[in-house]
C-alpha cells in the first residue's frame, strides 16, 4: 500500500443538497469552511448553498466544459499544499458529474482524496421505492437515441438486480413504452421525481399503469426522474429460463425457428430479440 504524501494538500469530494438545502452534514458545512478552494460545477449555484450557511471561501469554476483543463491547476494547488474541495451542483460528485480524472490524477501522486458522505440521488430514490434492495446496479442517464436506448434495455432485461436509471422529462415517455415492449406492461417500476424538493413524487406501480398515469398530466413527468426496476426474477443472468426453452422446442419440432420464437416471447411474456439472441449463441 502506497503512503499519502503529507507534503502535499487534501482533494475532499464533498456532498451537498440534492434539493432540499438542509439535508447537508455537519461536517460538510465545516469542510466547505476550512478547504483553501472550493471547485465548484457551476459556481452561481454553489454560492446560494454557501451564502445559506454563511459561508465565505474562494470558488473556481469546474465543470465537464473545462474539467481537462482545471484538472492540471488544481493539482498544482494540492501540490502547493492546499486543500481543495470538489461540490457538485447537487448530491455526490463525480456520480454523473466531472471529477473522476482529478481523482485519478491525485491517486497516481499518492494525494489524499477524501470523501464527505451525503446526499445521493440514486440510493435515496431506491430506499424509498418498495423494490429489493440488497443487490442493485446503478446505470447513470438512459442514451438519446432509440436503437441505442432499446440495446441498453435489451441487456438489462436479465439482470437478476435492481435496476437505477436517469431519465429526462422530454424523454420518459418514449423510454417507458420501449421498455414495456421489452420487460412486459406488468413490470414492477417505481417512479421518483424531485427527490427531497417541494413536488416530490414516489410512485410504485406496474409500467402499464405509470405511463397511463403520467400521459394523464403532462406536469407529472417535469423535473429530475429516477426509475426504479425490479430485478427479474424468472431469468437468471445470461441464461434464460429452463420453461422458456421447454416451450420453444416444443414449439420448433412444429414451426420455422422465427415463428417458434415469435410464439414462445408471446407465451412467456419475453422480448423475442432477447430470445432469439440467446438461441443463436446456443
């Protein structure tokens, strides 16, 4: 194991409010005090937060814009030792957010990089959805583009984990109907929006139903959404199910492999792309 350099300053990766501006720790507010810079993603923001605790620190801008660019004076700052603290604009940074290559960077120069825990979006949206939560897998925004939304929604379809997304208002309806082709209508979700702000919304349901319910209002799909899969509990990961591939030989002693295919994703209420994939690798 590697010593920290002591010559050196700390890098401290602090969370902050997701949305309501009292969910902050104690410690937080302290660090936020005591660091020598704050590295802020957009620092207009970050001011409300430390005005709210009255608090008076120099702040640069670091954001996925200039991140390269910011990475190399920041380790010079730490280098000159100086403690610097990295703030998202909301909840735990480098979680979708820039900071990843600092982190890398103060690794590989044995620079202490310290965590100040808090808020975080994902996990606060999954303990309160009703869905299993001893195993999950944590995949960040939903792609824009269809093909790419359906490819992504096609290999998730056999994970035996609970699923955390992102996705935006302009985008979630589309992104629900694909998924309801691909994991059924009856599938378990759990919808979260503006997690700990004044809209919050938690609702468990089937994705039939949520799509009915959110095309019902358009203003019920605003704001920052979080969905919540559950896990597949008839299929194990990368290997589908022993009744499934019961039906489909039945089936294709009969018919054409397509059809038998066709036939078998309508019994078992099973995507046929995923099924006909897993076939041919067979």
């Amino acid at each position: 194991m590697h010593k920290k350099n002591i010559n050196t300053g700390n890098l401290y990766i602090i969370s902050t409010p997701i949305g309501n501006i009292k969910d902050i720790t104690y410690r937080s507010i302290e660090t936020l005090k005591n660091v020598d810079i704050i590295a802020a993603e957009n620092i207009n923001h970050t001011k409300k937060l430390l005005n709210f605790y009255k608090i008076k620190n120099k702040i640069i801008s670091f954001n996925k814009n200039n991140e390269k660019k910011k990475n190399e004076k920041i380790l010079k700052i730490l280098l000159n030792k100086k403690h610097v603290g990295i703030v998202s604009n909301a909840g735990t940074p480098l979680i979708n957010d820039p900071g990843y290559l600092i982190v890398k960077k103060c690794h590989k120069k044995n620079i202490k990089v310290t965590p100040i825990p808090g808020p975080c979006a994902a996990i606060a949206a999954i303990s309160s959805s009703g869905i299993q939560t001893k195993k999950f897998c944590y995949e960040g925004f939903v792609p824009k583009k269809k093909k790419k939304i359906k490819k992504m929604l096609e290999k998730l379809y056999l994970e035996d984990r609970t699923i955390i997304i992102y996705e935006t208002s302009n985008r979630i309806i589309k992104t629900l109907k694909i998924m309801s082709k691909i994991f059924g209508k009856n599938k378990k979700i759990t919808f979260a929006k503006e997690i700990t702000k004044i809209w919050e919304t938690i609702k468990k349901t089937k994705l039939k139903k949520l799509i009915k319910w959110l095309k019902s209002k358009k203003s019920r799909t605003k704001g920052e959404i979080i969905l919540i899969i559950d896990r597949n509990k008839k299929l194990k990961k990368k290997k589908i199910y022993k009744k499934i591939l019961k039906t489909f030989k039945i089936v294709k002693n009969f018919l054409p492999t397509s059809t038998a295919i066709k036939i078998t994703s309508k019994i078992h209420d099973l995507n046929k792309n995923i099924l006909y994939k897993y076939i041919l690798k067979k």
